[in-house]
C-alpha cells in the first residue's frame, strides 16, 4: 500500500519493536578467534600492527582461551610460530611443534572449545612460501603430502577442525585421505575455499612473521578481480570433502561471500582478516569512529552477506559487548 497506509518507521519506534523484526542476529557462538602461539613461557608479547594482539606461549594461550570461553567465543584456529625454519617447513608436521603442543594442553585444560588449525607453511618455511619451492615457484603436487602430514599431526595431538591456507589445488582431497587412512575420518575440514591475493593480509603476515622472502602469492592465491573464479574453487573443494568452506577477505568480498551462500548448503566461513581489524583499531585509537559500533555493524554484515562462521580478531570484545547488550 503507498504512503500514508504504509508505514514502515512503525517497526522501528522502539528498540524492542526493533529486536523482534531484526532479520540478522549476531551471536558470539558465530565468531573463530584467531590466535598466534610461541615457543616459550609467560610470554605475552603485543603486536604492533595489530593492537590488542599477542604472541602468547602456551601457558598464556590456555589463560587467554579459558577467558574467551567465559564470554562465549566457543572457537579458536591456531596459528603457530615455530623455534626454526627450514626449506620444507619440517616444524609444521614435527611430534613437538608449537600447534601441537598448544592442542595437547588446550584439549586437557580448556574443555568446551572448538579447536581448529591453520595447515599451511608459510609460517614455517625459510622462504615464507606456503610450499616446497621448484626453483622460484611453489611445486603444488609435493608440497600436498606435506601438508597431509601437518594435517595428520594436528588431528593426533587434538584438532577438531583442520582448516587448509595454502590454496594448493587438490590439497583438501589428499587431507581428506590421509586424515581417514590415519583414522581420522571423524575430523572436519574448513577450507579456504576462495582466498584471495589480497592487501589486507600485511598485519598477519607482522604477526606470523609469514612474509615472503622473494616474490609474491599471486600465483596461487586468487586474482581480487575474479568472483565466478570462487565458485569453481569452492565446487573443487566441495567434491574432495570439505565440511565448511571459508571466503577471505570479508569486507570488500561481500559479493563473493553473497554468491557463496547461494551456491552451496554447506557451512560458510568469512575470515575478517587483519587488515580491517587495524584500520577499525587505528582510526578508533583517534578517536575518528566508535570502535563498538562499527565492530557491531561490521559483524553483523558479514553475516547478513551469507556467512555462518566469521573469523575475526575482535571475537573476545564482539563477545562481551553482546554480553552487555542483551544483559
């Protein structure tokens, strides 16, 4: 009906109104808190770039994930910085790895914790490369039985979700076999389906100390332009046995996270990734924008895109302002 009948302000007039025809409700249950752990013990070192942050060993891991459970953040991905790197990214797959040693303690220590783990090496290769190198390039096919032998050994020291970064082509498939030939058939894996070659990844790679030696990830992360591109390797992951499947960027990948839902039924993933947390972080520090709203409203569009799961750095303080709001 035209206006004066049809009046749409009338389901706004009060916040209770509001809350009862919101269409998009944002839980922290929704929210993956990622985390980087370090050989070590009482360290809990800031990240520059990314204020808020820390390089925590594991003792201090398990304090930080006990404290976050409290508020509702029931899910974390590890991110490990080894004591050594080398040319193949061995401290990856090793028995006593800095992510192994943080699973074992966690799954004894933090019960009620979904504990999930990057499988990638870029943090663990001499290169900065997330695979064994074939003079300048990253040889995908050996670089797979590595990766399922990281997979393997995170699922044995208590990994309840693998999430695979590499964007290898064909590495969910052999994770998935080898994950079910070591008896793991039970363990889930969130790939990054369509990770893209994107600029706002500069803070992670401070933080994982992850940067490239030489070159680029062009060649195997994908081209910022493309979205009909993240379909395709989304359907590739789907068929090789991927449980969740994961968009990253979040913020200017909006569309693609969109295009995503429509395509598949099965769990999605939005990884809001270190470059937008600190541009909020820098311009709330001047005092520019209210860190909580826009922390809030930002949340809250990801999962209005389409996603299911939202990784995010800000998953502790988004808890616990939700905390407050609903009491």
């Amino acid at each position: 009906m035209p206006f004066p009948q049809d009046r749409p302000r009338r389901l706004r007039r009060t916040p209770m109104l509001r809350g009862l025809v919101r269409e998009t409700t944002l839980l922290a249950s929704d929210l993956i808190w990622p985390l980087f752990v370090v050989p070590g013990k009482n360290v809990k070192t800031p990240i520059a770039s990314m204020p808020g942050q820390y390089h925590l060993s594991v003792d201090k891991l398990v304090e930080e994930v006990k404290a976050a459970r409290d508020l509702g953040v029931l899910a974390i991905i590890l991110f490990g910085l080894p004591e050594g790197k080398d040319e193949t990214g061995s401290q990856a797959y090793a028995r006593d790895g800095i992510v192994q040693q943080a699973l074992e303690r966690l799954k004894a220590e933090a019960p009620g914790v979904v504990l999930m783990t990057d499988v990638c090496l870029c943090e663990y290769t001499s290169h900065g490369h997330c695979g064994v190198l074939k003079g300048e390039e990253v040889d995908n096919d050996p670089t797979l039985d590595l990766l399922a032998r990281q997979a393997v050994s995170h699922a044995k020291a208590g990994a309840d979700v693998i999430a695979p970064s590499d964007m290898m082509d064909g590495r969910v498939g052999r994770i998935r076999t080898a994950l079910d030939e070591a008896g793991f058939s039970h363990i889930a894996i969130m790939s990054y389906a369509a990770k893209y070659a994107s600029a706002f990844y500069g803070p992670f790679r401070e933080a994982a100390e992850s940067a490239p030696a030489f070159g680029d990830r062009r060649g195997y992360q994908m081209d910022p332009a493309n979205a009909r591109e993240a379909l395709r390797e989304v359907d590739l992951d789907v068929e090789e046995g991927a449980d969740i499947v994961m968009v990253k960027p979040a913020m200017a990948y909006m569309d693609v996270i969109r295009r995503v839902r429509r395509r598949v039924d099965l769990p999605l993933a939005a990884y809001n990734v270190s470059g937008e947390y600190a541009m909020v972080k820098a311009a709330a520090e001047r005092g520019w924008i209210d860190e909580k709203a826009i922390v809030l409203e930002l949340l809250t569009g990801i999962k209005r895109a389409g996603a299911d799961l939202i990784l995010t750095y800000f998953a502790p303080d988004a808890a616990r302002w939700l905390k407050e709001a609903h009491g």
